[in-house]
C-alpha cells in the first residue's frame, strides 16, 4: 500500500466510531469521503432501501445524538452542525452505500473504508489477545505473589528464630523441685476466724 493510501485508510479509520456494540461511520463523514451532500446520500439510500437493512444502517436515537454531541464529534445547533439525528453506516453499509451512489470517487473510497475497518477489526483482534495474554500473567502473578509470600515468611522465620526456652535462675527447694513435687508432704491451710 502506498504512502497516500496509508494516509487515506488512517483519514477513514479516525471517523469510526463504535455504537450498540459496532463499528461504523456516521453518514456526514461517509458523504464527505465519498464526495457527495449529506442529503444526496440520505437520498439514495432511502430510494434503494431494500439494500440496507437495519443490519447495514440505523439512526441514532436522541441519547445517541446527545452524547456525540457532548463529546464534539457532532456539531451543535447553534454553530451550523446537524439537526437531525444523524444516520450511522456498518462496514457492510458503507460498501452499498458507494454502490448505490455510484460515483468514481465513492467508489474509489470505499475500498480505503474497508481497509480502514479490516485494520480497526485486527487492531481489536490484536488488542483481545494482549488482553488474554495480560490476564493470563496477572493470574501467575496473583499465584506467584502467594507463594513467594510463603518463601518470604520461611525465610523470615530462619533469619529470627524463636527464643530457645529460658531456664529459671535461682534455687530450687527440694520441695520445689518437679521430682519431688509428688513426694512433698502437702500442707494444710489454716483459718483464723475474723
């Protein structure tokens, strides 16, 4: 692939967006890769609507449309943005929507829209499996850290070990003494009375 077309596919991969769990592109910025009015694309689309079932294309819904706003990737009202709630094109839909236009331009453009969402695709691809991979190392990690706790408590308890049992210091009265503990006559207690 050539610089310029490197370039184009990077262009087309920056307006992807990921609505309802997919991949698409809003209708305003396939029109203008596709070198054509916002309307004359909306036009042909509805004129050839067997083409594009709801699996191809879809409108956003008023929450949809807030939230795009809010983030800048729609214009607002009052700076000449949109004032529809816009429509938005899977890869599928994109691909018929340069058929149904029918231009030199769509339909040069539409290969770099397929590029652009095959590479977003092995991106995501890609990016599952480093998140495999990561949860994988994270799981020994929990198992290593377990068990290098118990190499650090081991290795703890050889560097202090326990105070050896102290003997008594002093003498120790027959009568005292463990030996003759049993053989000691036992004494009685007396009471005073008070």
């Amino acid at each position: 692939m050539t610089k310029n077309a490197i370039a184009v596919a990077g262009k087309v991969e920056s307006r992807i967006l990921s609505l309802r769990g997919q991949r698409v592109i809003l209708d305003t910025d396939l029109a203008e890769l596709y070198g054509v009015r916002v309307g004359h694309l909306n036009q042909q689309v509805k004129r050839n609507s067997k083409r594009f079932p709801f699996a191809f294309r879809f409108q956003l819904s008023a929450q949809e449309f807030k939230i795009l706003k809010s983030q800048n990737v729609i214009s607002s009202d009052g700076h000449g943005g949109t004032r529809y709630r816009p429509y938005a094109f899977t890869e599928h839909g994109a691909i018929m929507a340069a058929t149904v236009l029918n231009s030199e331009r769509a339909i040069e453009m539409s290969v770099f829209v397929v590029l652009a969402f095959v590479r977003m695709r092995r991106a995501i691809s890609t990016n599952r499996q480093v998140l495999a991979k990561l949860a994988e190392v994270e799981r020994r990690l929990e198992t290593h850290d377990a068990d290098i706790q118990d190499l650090m408590e081991a290795i703890r308890e050889l560097i202090n070990p326990p105070d050896p049992p102290r003997r008594r210091i002093g003498f120790e009265t027959p009568v005292d003494s463990p030996k003759n503990r049993s053989k000691a006559p036992k004494l009685r207690t007396l009471r005073f009375p008070k």
